[in-house]
C-alpha cells in the first residue's frame, strides 16, 4: 500500500519546521526597530551659511551660484530654493529610481567646482533625506536662576559630548541658549590719533585666535615641537592683541577700542515650564535600533544627572521608541489574543486536546518565517509598516490554520479506523484548492499598491510586501507543517490496525453510501429460487 506523502516525509518536514522557528528568532532579535521603514526619498537638501548677511546679497552671491551648479546633476527633476538673512536652503528633488547617494557624490562635485566664485566664509552641508535624519529623543535643559548663556555652555561641553557616546547614535543638536560673543567698539577720535584704520583692526583680529604648529626644534639630541597658541580664553586677551608695533610704540586694541562681552543674537527662543531653555536633539544612525539607542541615551542621561549643578534639570519631551514600543506591543496582543480565541473556539466546537495544541505549534512557526523571510531576504526593518500588516495577517493566519484542522479532526471522527497518514492525505487532497484560492484571492488586494508613487508609495509597498510574505508563509505551513504537527501527535497504536480504503468522499459532507442491499432479505430470495427451479439465477 502506498504510504501518504505527509507521512513519508514529516520527519524532514518537521525539521525544516524547526528550522523556521530557529532563523525567525534570530531574525527577531537582530530585526532592526524605526519608526518608519528605511526609504531613501529623492530628495537632496543643501544648506548654506554665510553669517550674517543681508538677504539680497546672499540671494545674488550664494543661492543663485548654487542653482546653477546643480541644474548640471542629472536626473533631476525640480529645485526650490529659500533665501534668509544669512543663509540659503536648497531642496533638489530627483526622479524616483535614481541612485540617490550617486546624486549626492555629483551635487558635492559640482558645489566644490563652483566654492571659487561663493564667499570665503560660506559654510555648506548636503543631506539627503530618510527617516533617519528625524530625531529620536529629545531632552530639555531649565534651569531657573542660571542664564541662558550657562545653560548653552553645559549642553554644549558636557551634556552633548556624554550622550554622543552612547552606540547607534549619529550626532546630538543644540538648540536655543545662548552663545558669549565679544563686542569691539571702535574709538574714532583714537584710530584717527594713531593713524590706524578700521581695516587693521579688522586685519590683526583675523590674524588671531588659532593654534598653529611651527615645527621641531633640534637642542643636542632632542627634538620639541614648537607651538603658537593665541587663543583668546578671556577679554584681557583681546584687549591685549597688538595692532602696531614700530619700535616706538606698541598699540593695542584697547588703545582704540572698547571691549565688552555680550551675547550673540538669537533669532529662535525656547521656553520650557516658562522658563528659557535648551533642547537637545538625539539622531540615530541609519541602522540602529530605535529602541536600543533610547534604552542608552536614558542610561546616560541618568548617570549624567547625579554629576550636574543642583537646579539644572534634564527631562525628556520626546521619546520615539515610546511609538514603536507601542505598535509592538499590540502586535504582541493581536497574536496572543488570536490565539486565546482559537484555543476558546477549538476547544468548544472540537474538543480536541490535539487540535488545540497543533494551533499553538503552528501558528507561532508561520509568524517565525515571515520574520525570517523579512530579515534574511527583504532586509526589512520593524516599523510601523510591517508591524501594522503583520498584526492584520495574524488574524488571517490563525483562519487558515483553525480551517485546516478543523478538517484533520472531521475526518479524523467520521473515520476512527483510519491511520493518521490516510486522514492527513484526504484532508489535505480536499482542502488544498479552496485554500490556495483563499490566499490568492486575499493578495490580489495588496497589488495596486505597486501602482503606486511617490513616498506614500514607498511606504504602502513595505505594507503590502509584508503582508503577502505573511500570507504566503501562513499557507506554506498549513499545507505543510499544520498536518505534519497533527502526525506528530496522533497516537502511534492507531497506524498499526488494518484498515481498509476510505470510501470516495467529497471531504465535506459525509462518504458515500455503502453498497444498496438486496430489495429482499436472503431467506425470500432462497425460497423464491426454490419455487422456480427453471428460471436463470440473478
């Protein structure tokens, strides 16, 4: 007789099963947690500095320049600049499939071409835009009593330098305070006295304030390393710069100037309780874990609140990973709930030990593989995404396996003499199309969303993704590994007793009938024989 090929073949099967379970726990402990799916959109920012400049010699000097270099990339599509007092921002939106990070290398090319003909001084940064340029974490610094300037001070040298070395973490953002600045007023009546100009005043600052290395001095067998440090850490030092030196005369800045020191102009102010404060911004790297650097950054920050000055207060306004916590945790109550009523409902309309606890083994190895296959494969991350589709697919999950083992026990009932191997086969003979036709008819929903474009494309064709991987995954193992788990735990005596074929069935409604019996009981047939020797026998 034949053997079933479920029953030939579940010890491999049941490794691969277990195998499944394994790579899906990895998967799950290396998976990558964001908020958002890691998508590169096609847009390319430029940001310049130049200080404090009026808004029409930057537009003319800076922005139109920068303009002009970059209509040169190719592949792009639009570009929107905007121009304030000091600096200009400059969006390049690009076509979708273009290599974004070969655009940046060739926007960075064309801008250093173009540094010949931009102010001296202009500070210019390029970004391109993802998830990861959003913050994490965000903390605020009040301080009621201390001046704004303190607090900028603290962040800056202290605050910014501990929390920059937590891992995952890209760069730490200072907002608000404010910045010790010198203010040089100048004497004309001095300047005119002294024959000096406003330019060599300006001329001897610039020269001034810098640490250079002027090489090594050799004495005897020794060498020392000679530097100039003209720093300037306090007024006295400005005051003290010399602007002339003619062998007469040594003339100083505070000769012809006064000195004072103020506060650099802000032109954004933060409060927090109602107070001045200081924001400080965290920024993950591209593939860190979310919830990784936020359990770091907080381990810092509480070591770092026992070493502060008494009053400065350090509080979080902004947690990302409080978001993602939460999406995870109502993926986790969707599968635990789903399982719950499956068990519920298995155990009232069944009332199979076997059949309840075939659910509990299969259903976690379907959401294993899709985490397998998410991770090994689709080099997905854990996001708002694919955990949204993954907890709509438990529920369609859990269906296809209550289907299938609903069969495996009807069948199982309606023939107790049969092998565990024969109610496998039939079970799944009958049950296989109307279940590939479940699923394909469900998929077919999610593809328009590869029609698509644009970033609600980029992020809905992550949903749909995870949810066909889902679907594909949860047939897979309910064709495969829901009756391989049920062979496992039948009773091996039960394969032992003959048994005959299974009559034909439909899988659905009850077998046929066994054969028509005879219109007359045995005994009359023998009598009417008996009658009628003469005539042919049936």
């Amino acid at each position: 007789m034949r053997t079933p090929f479920l029953q030939a073949y579940k010890a491999p099967i049941a490794v691969l099963l277990a195998l499944a379970l394994a790579l899906g726990g990895l998967a799950y402990r290396r998976l990558t947690v964001a908020l958002f799916p890691e998508v590169t959109f096609p847009k390319v920012k430029v940001i310049a500095d130049v200080g404090l400049a009026p808004v029409d010699r930057v537009m003319v000097t800076v922005t139109k320049p920068l303009e002009d270099a970059m209509k040169q990339v190719p592949g792009l599509r639009l570009l929107r600049s905007t121009t304030s007092r000091g600096s200009c921002e400059i969006s390049a939106y690009l076509n979708w499939g273009v290599d974004v990070v070969q655009a940046q290398q060739l926007i960075e090319s064309r801008l250093n071409q173009a540094r010949g003909s931009l102010p001296a001084t202009i500070n210019i940064s390029v970004e391109r835009m993802n998830p990861a340029i959003l913050p994490v974490m965000g903390y605020t610094l009040e301080a009621p009593g201390h001046s704004a300037l303190e607090l900028r001070r603290l962040a800056l040298y202290t605050i910014k330098p501990f929390i920059s070395q937590v891992e995952g973490v890209a760069a730490v953002q200072i907002q608000g305070g404010r910045t010790k600045e010198y203010e040089v007023e100048l004497i004309p009546t001095q300047l005119a006295a002294l024959g000096i100009g406003p330019e060599a005043v300006q001329t001897a600052l610039n020269n001034t304030n810098f640490v250079q290395s002027n090489g090594y001095l050799a004495d005897y067998r020794r060498l020392y390393l000679t530097v100039t440090d003209a720093t300037i850490l306090q007024k006295e030092d400005l005051e003290n710069v010399v602007l002339r030196n003619d062998n007469r005369r040594i003339v100083r800045l505070a000769d012809v100037a006064t000195v004072r020191i103020g506060e650099q102009p802000e032109y954004i102010r933060i409060n927090a309780n109602g107070h001045d404060a200081v924001l400080i911004s965290v920024q993950r790297q591209p593939a860190a874990n979310v919830v990784e650097v936020s359990q770091g950054v907080a381990a810092k920050v509480a070591a770092l609140r026992v070493g502060l000055p008494r009053g400065i207060k350090l509080a979080p306004y902004y947690d990302q990973a409080d978001f993602v916590s939460e999406v995870v945790r109502s993926v986790q109550d969707s599968l635990w709930i789903g399982l719950a009523l499956a068990l519920v409902v298995t155990s009232l309309f069944l009332r199979s030990w076997k059949a309840s606890l075939t659910l509990v083994l299969t259903i976690p190895v379907a959401l294993a593989l899709t985490l397998a296959v998410l991770y090994f494969v689709l080099g997905y991350s854990l996001n708002i995404m694919t955990l949204g589709a993954i907890a709509a697919a438990i529920g369609l999950m859990i269906d296809d396996a209550v289907v299938m083992v609903e069969q495996l026990h009807r069948v199982g009932e309606e023939h107790p003499a049969a092998t565990p191997g024969e109610v496998v086969e039939r079970s799944v003979k009958h049950l296989l199309p109307a279940l590939i036709g479940s699923s394909l008819s469900t998929i077919v929903i999610f593809l328009p969303f590869a029609l698509l474009g644009g970033v609600a494309g980029a992020y809905f064709k992550v949903l749909a993704t995870t949810m066909v991987v889902a679907l594909v995954c949860s047939f897979f193992v309910a064709w495969l590994g829901l009756p391989v788990a049920y062979l496992l735990l039948s009773k091996k005596n039960k394969a032992t007793q003959p048994t005959s074929p299974l009559p034909a069935s439909d899988g659905f409604g009850p077998p046929d009938a066994p054969p028509m019996p005879p219109p007359w009981p045995p005994t009359t047939a023998w009598s009417w024989k008996s009658a009628h020797p003469g005539l042919p026998s049936k």
